[in-house]
C-alpha cells in the first residue's frame, strides 16, 4: 500500500510557479513556454525540469503514440531500482536466452548461453539500444519477459503514467503498446533519480568484449550526448511507425531539462528540436537548490526499532524553478516528518514532506521515503533500552 501512496503523492505533487505566466500550459497539451512552437516538425514534445517536474513547453503531450526503444527508459529504471534494492549488483553474470538471443532490429549481438554482467548489459541497452540486451535483464529479473512487461506497466501505473501501456522491454513494434511524451519525461525523470545512469547513458562510445577475440565497438545513439554542452542521456528511439524520437536530458550548473520529442521526420532535425528546446531551457530558467544530492536533510525518530533514529540524506537534487532575474528572497523551507513512526519501515515507504515557500506561499512539495529498512526492536533491546532510561533518569 505504501507504494500506492508514494506513487500518488509522486503523481499528486503540487508544483505550484513562482513566474505565473509561463507556469503551466492553460490548456492540457498546448504550449506553456510561449506561442512559438520550439518543435514545429515533431508531432508531439514536452520540456520538464527534471527537480520538481514543472512542465516549461509542451505539445500535445498527452497524446499516445509508439515510443520504440524509449521504451528502454522504462527497462532501464527497473534495472536501477533491483541494484539499488540489492536485488542485482553490477558485477553480477547474466546468461542470455535463446529467446533473448533472437530479437531483431539493433542489437549487441548477443549469443545464447553467452554471459555478461549486469554493468555491461546496461552499456549495451543505454548506448548500442540492444534489444536482445533488454530481454536478458528482463529475464534476469522477472523470469521471463512477460513478467517483467507486468512490472513495467504496474511501475508506469505507479509513477501515474495514465496514457502508457507496455508490450515489450525493447520497443520493437507490436499491438497496444504506446506512451506519450509527457509520461516519457516522467519516467526519465524517475531514471534521473539515479545519476549514476548518466555513466551510461552519457558515454559516446566505449567496448563491450574489449579482451576477447570479438570486440564490440559500442557508439552511442544519441549524439547530443557528444555535441550539445551537458548533454548525458537518455534515449533515442525509432521504427517506421513511430518515426525518429527522443528523450533527451542535459545539466548545465544547477538546472538539469528533460526534451522528448516523437514523430520526428529524421535526426538531423531530431536532434536540432531537442538542442532548441534545451537552448530556451538554460536561455530562460534556473534552479535554486534546497538540498543537493548527498545533504544531510535531517533525522528520522522511530518507535520500537533495532535503530532509535535514521539519519535523511538527499538522494537527489530538491531545487525549484526560477525565472532567470526572479527573486531569490524570502524562499525557505520546512521538513514536516511523519510522527510517532514506529517500525517495521520498509525502504522507500513514505516518511514525510519537505515544503518549500516563497514567503508564505507554498511553491513546491516533494515526498521524502525511507532510505532504508528498518526491523522491530526485539523484546531484549528495548528492556536494555528501559533499564537504561530508568538508570539515565535516577
């Protein structure tokens, strides 16, 4: 249930403008940066501030469409999340299928029987688009790629993806599978949750059986992540049906966008769109952080745990979206923690809110999760932690 929740506080979050007018398109779909289409070629796109999920400049964002291998976003996040749970590490080996073996379209070329280990695998979904090497993680993880389809589209439910259904790991075409650029961006967003994604999808070229008798020469899909200044991921995307698409992301100081264009005519103007709508991203706004990642945020008391208190670090950057020029004054914040908590907590279960103002407006309001798993105290510590208290207070 904690993870309905989270979803639905995730999904529910208010991010509320400080520069009204260019705050949210007034109409679902159309263009909230200004009248000028910053993707006149693409049939849909949308540009998000990757903190807070405030929508800069969209068009027909909501509209389902076929997103090929941006699909591997969605492939790729669970993958993060099962190493972040602990479920997988890097180092570990993954055998790839038959069935695995046998996908079409790009690939690494993968052979059945063949290992690699789960850092590898990623290099080879994130730069070369494996198709075969989506469907061996996904066997990895869920068994089969049927399975792992279901964690996909409960995933997509989750985070309130409301116009994706997934048929797939890989994008190759088939029946009832879409998305729409504003869910892509969600769930780019969500990769972006883990930086250390970017090590992968940041990368122009690198080798996968750099020490065998066949080397493969990995060069990344995504130029941009070689030609635009701080460009590092995400996915690109095509098929006949779906045309050339994008889901793009680029940093530059505090300010880190998310770009999705679909139905794009051919990279070259693919990729112009995308640096187009970054330009107006870093042209016109900047963030100002409340916590970069790494920060100590504060202190978690919990009732009846093998710990008394979790210390809350920032997993990732919480910042809110200015107008270049606005005012940073009178922005302050407030971490309003869940009381009396009492475990078991499980990591990821909603623990409180961190409340950002601009006087006493409320601008912005972000979720905070456990960090970690935390068991029941058995009945031997907390008599230790009574006796201790009674002898504290004598």
């Amino acid at each position: 249930m904690w993870k309905k929740s989270l979803a639905a506080m995730l999904s529910l979050q208010l991010v509320l403008w400080i520069a009204a007018p260019l705050a949210f398109a007034e109409e679902k779909g159309g263009n909230s940066a200004s009248t000028v289409d910053l993707a006149p070629n693409s049939v849909s796109s949308v540009l998000m501030d990757a903190d807070t999920g405030t929508v800069i400049s969209s068009k027909n964002m909501d509209t389902k469409l076929p997103p090929a291998s941006i699909t591997k976003i969605m492939t790729m996040l669970l993958i993060m999340e099962a190493v972040d749970s602990g479920k997988l590490k890097m180092t570990d080996k993954v055998r790839t299928s038959e069935y695995a073996a046998s996908m079409g379209g790009s690939q690494i070329f993968l052979e059945p029987g063949e290992e690699m280990t789960v850092e590898e695998m990623l290099k080879g979904i994130a730069m070369a688009s494996g198709n075969d090497a989506s469907v061996a993680m996904a066997e990895k993880i869920a068994g089969s790629e049927e399975a792992f389809v279901q964690m996909m589209n409960e995933r997509a439910a989750e985070l309130g993806m409301t116009n994706t259904h997934f048929a797939n790991c890989n994008g190759l075409p088939a029946d009832n599978h879409y998305s729409s650029a504003l869910d892509i961006a969600t769930m780019s967003r969500e990769l972006l949750k883990h930086p250390e994604i970017t090590k992968f999808t940041g990368s122009y070229q690198d080798y996968l059986r750099k020490d065998t008798e066949k080397p493969f020469w990995l060069v990344n899909t995504n130029k941009l992540v070689r030609f635009y200044d701080g460009a590092d991921g995400l996915k690109t995307g095509y098929t006949s049906e779906a045309k050339y698409c994008l889901a793009a992301t680029a940093k530059r100081d505090n300010l880190r966008v998310v770009a999705v264009v679909l139905g794009e005519p051919n990279t070259k103007t693919r990729n112009a769109e995308v640096s187009r709508l970054f330009d107006y991203a870093f042209s016109q706004y900047t963030n100002y952080p409340i916590f970069k990642q790494g920060d100590s945020m504060g202190t978690l008391k919990i009732g009846k745990g093998d710990i008394r208190e979790l210390p809350l670090v920032a997993k990732h950057q919480y910042s809110v979206l200015l107008k270049k020029g606005e005012a940073e004054d009178g922005i302050r914040h407030e971490l309003k923690l869940t009381p009396n908590v009492k475990a078991p907590i499980e990591q990821g279960q909603p623990v409180g809110t961190l409340i950002v103002y601009k006087g006493d407006q409320v601008i912005a309001e972000f979720p905070i999760a456990s960090p970690a798993n935390v068991g029941k105290a058995g009945w031997w510590l907390l008599f230790k932690r009574t006796v201790s208290g009674v002898m504290t207070a004598g």
